[in-house]
C-alpha cells in the first residue's frame, strides 16, 4: 500500500493537496508521472487519463422537456420507469504540475489540470433533473457541471519550508474523495463528496509542520502536519466570499495513514430563495447548498494490504441566511448528517490469461439524513441538500422525479473489483440504493415513489504516465 502513497502525491505535487497526497485512498497504481525539462520553467511533469463507463439501472426517472430543466425540448427518455442505461466518457484529465524553483531561484510552482470536464458518477443520481447523472455526457439530459476544460489551474509561491501562498482554481478544501474517479478506490463517488463545496477561483495559505519535529504543539507525533485556509467562491456563484479550511495530521513516518478535519462557512448569504429578490443578488441555484455552513472529519488507516477512510459530515443552513421575507416564525433548522466508510484491498499481481494482473476490490457503505419542515413551502430550495436544492417550492408536474427532496434519507453501498494491467484498468461496479422519508413525485422510477434503485457499471480507462517494475511487477 505504500507505493500509494507516491503515486497520488505524483498526480498532485502541491501543499493544496497535502491533505491527499499522503492518503493512499484509491485501489489504482497509478503510474510514474512523465517527466519534461523546461529550461527556466523547471522540471514539469504529467500525469492522468481517460476513463468511460456504460451503465444500466432499474427504476429510470422520465427525461420529458420541462422548461428550465435539463431535458428542455426533449422528448421522454425511452424506457422510462423502468429500465434504462447509457454509455459516457466520464473522465479525460491530462494532470500537468511543475516541481522546484522557476527562474533558478524563483520559488514558484504550476499546477494544471485540463481535458473534460470530470462528470464521475454518484451515488443514487441517475435522475436527469439532477446532474452529474449517468446520462451521456454532452446531451441535453446531462448539460450542466463544470464548463470550462481548465477544471483545476493554479500557481504555488512558497517562500518557507513551512508557508505557501497558492491562487487561481483551487482544489476543494472538503473530503477524502477527489472529482476524478481514477484517483478513488470506488468508482462511483459519495453523496458527502457530492454535497461539499467544490473547485473555486480564490486564494489560499498553507501552513506545513514538517515530518522532522519531535511534537507538534506537544500533543501529536511529529510526522507532519498542514493546514490550509482557503477564500475563494464555492460552488461558483460569482462570490468570492467563501471560507475554507483543512487540517492533516500524519499518524505515522510515511504518511500513509491520516487524520483530516475540514469544513466552510460563507462571510455572507448569496443568492435568493426561488423569485425572492430580497437579498438583490438574484436566485442562485441550490440556495440552501451554497449558503450552508459544513464540518466534517475523515481519516485513511492502513493495515496491511488493507486500507480504511471513514468520514462523517454535519451541514446546516442557519436561519440569519435565509432572507426574511421567506423565513417561517416557527420554521425548523435544515441540516443533515452523513457519513461513509470505504474499505480497500490489495490483492496484488495474480495470473490471468497467462499475464500479471494487479487485482483490488473496494467497498463503500453510506448513509444520509436530512432534517426539513414539511409545513415551508421553500422546503426544497433550503434543505433538500442531498438533491442539490434542484427544486424551489413544492412539486410541480413530476419534474423533481429522483431529486430526494427536503426531509429524506438515503442508504448506499457500492462494490468493485480493479482489474489493472499496466496502464490499462478495467473497474465493474455494482450500487444499491434506497430512500426513505420521501415526499411523493421525489423518489425513483415514472410516479417518482420508488424508494430503491440498482445500478450495473462497466469502466474502462488509461492511465498517462510511465509504470516501472519497481513499483507494480509488471514489466513495461
């Protein structure tokens, strides 16, 4: 499981990432980065791949045109209500950072990641009134996500062994799971993943205690330690006012056990509650997502060939940032809970097909609860966070068909085997998941009250880079 360790801090090779980079949190070796020489620029090197998925899945949600929604102007999608799948490129990233000074002396580093924007796959979200869904990417039933091929890009100035300043489209200060699904254990991403802030123009300080020191402020082990502290606009509403924080703390030499805190608050409320205008921002979609404040911890444990990360999340949207006009009296707290737990195996090489194949399997159960008022007519645009707040009101015309809604709860668990053979990997998934505490029209299938689902995928990709002998027993 070491050789984990150097493989994600090879595609990351910033103190943005430390919070990962000693975290062997994926089943996948990735292969050694290619190296280029720059000159004056420094050394660069380039990492990632390309990674699609044909899926199918049992109680589909309708793709019927609403206006607004993602499906307008579509005609149903076939096999609505009951079985459907699709095929889909999920992931083409091509990872590029720079290492060491600039200039000769200039302590400047660059960090780029471009291609396709990532679109991996979540837990539960097959609904083409919610994205990223399973629907082929590019068509009008999956048209939203990030739009720009520059999905990460910033500059690193680190003046001091234990201080870095970094700035431009920085990495989310939340989790242990990262958007690019080959850099997971797990092929399908969690709700608590999904629900987080995400990638964000802004600007962030790192502050790093190196692995060289007896204690750390005398009562943790000295392995090293980060704290990262980001402002930056989350969620990309057009306000860059959003507080970020995540602090690492390495349990052992290597670093490849961990524990991590992270969470963010808003420095104030953006947006308005569906036509509400009373804040003079204008609606932003997903209000009570964006405006919530969130806390969690995480940890990655090694034990042998087998690795562990739990993590658990509170998120809750206060009643000072809900506006005035649209604030119940005696209106409930929105919050949820969540919580999951992956599990990773190493089997090694085994022999198939007269080859050495690297075999690994993980599993991740997960669980969500959500806190509403069934009374506020604004239930779904303040505390449906597990749907992303798609709706604003109560229901209308079927359109929130697999969105969850305010006041639900959801159960997940998902498994795969790896299959990798140099740079090849092959990854079939299966996930189940099922709803409770749903409001009619909310839940799965053509009426939106089926309360389970069962997804079938297929992944296949190619990782860019060099692998070497040393590190998976294959020979290049």
């Amino acid at each position: 499981m070491k050789r984990y360790t150097r493989t994600l801090a090879t595609a990351l090779l910033s103190t943005a990432c430390l919070t990962l980079a000693g975290a062997p949190s994926f089943a996948l070796d990735l292969p050694q980065a290619q190296k280029y020489e720059m000159g004056p620029l420094g050394d660069w090197y380039l990492s990632g791949g390309v990674s699609g998925n044909i899926a199918g899945w049992n109680h589909n949600s309708p793709c019927a045109g609403a206006p607004g929604s993602q499906c307008a102007g579509s005609v149903a999608t076939p096999g609505a209500g009951s079985l459907n799948g699709d095929v889909s490129i999920n992931n083409a990233i091509a990872i590029l950072n720079s290492k060491g000074n600039m200039f000769g002396s200039v302590p400047l580093q660059m960090h780029a990641w471009v291609g396709i924007p990532p679109n991996t796959p979540v837990m539960g979200y097959t609904s083409p009134n919610v994205s990223p869904n399973l629907h082929a990417l590019g068509s009008d039933a999956n048209g939203f996500g990030h739009t720009s091929p520059l999905f990460k890009g910033w500059a690193t100035y680190q003046p001091l062994d234990v201080f870095s300043v970094e700035a431009g489209r920085l990495p989310s200060p939340d989790g242990t799971e990262i958007g690019v699904g080959f850099l997971n254990p797990t092929v399908f991403l969690s709700d608590l993943n999904n629900m987080q802030t995400t990638v964000a123009d802004g600007v962030q300080v790192n502050f790093i205690s190196g692995a060289d020191k007896s204690f750390y402020y005398g009562f943790l082990p000295g392995y090293g330690s980060t704290l990262t502290v980001r402002l930056a606009d989350g969620y990309k509403t057009g306000h860059p006012n959003e507080l970020g924080f995540t602090g690492l703390w390495n349990l052992n030499p290597d670093g490849s056990s961990a524990i991590v805190a992270f969470g963010h608050t808003r420095l104030g409320t953006v947006g308005s509650v569906a036509d509400n205008t009373s804040s003079g921002t204008g609606r932003v979609a997903g209000f009570g997502t964006v405006n919530a404040k969130l806390a969690g911890i995480g940890a990655f444990y090694n034990v042998g060939a087998l690795m562990i990360s739990p993590e658990v999340e509170y998120q809750w949207l206060s009643k000072s940032d809900i506006p005035s006009s649209v604030r119940l009296a005696t209106g409930q707290d929105y919050y949820n809970v969540a919580t999951q737990v992956t599990f990773s195996y190493d089997f090694g090489l085994i022999n198939m097909f007269g080859e050495p194949i690297r075999l690994g399997f993980a599993v991740q159960p997960s669980y969500i609860y959500q806190h509403g008022d069934s009374a506020d007519p604004n239930r779904q645009a303040l505390g449906n966070f597990l749907g992303l707040n798609t709706g604003a009101g109560d229901p209308v015309g079927g359109f929130t068909l697999g969105t969850f809604g305010a006041g639900s709860r959801m159960f997940g668990i998902q498994a795969n085997p790896t299959f990798q053979f140099h740079n090849f990997f092959v990854r079939p998934a299966v996930a189940y998941t099922r709803l409770a505490s749903i409001e009619p029209g909310f839940g799965y299938g053509a009426t939106g009250n089926s309360h389970d689902q069962f997804v079938g995928l297929l992944e296949v990709g190619f990782l860019f880079g060099q692998q070497m002998d040393t590190d998976t027993g294959q020979h290049p």
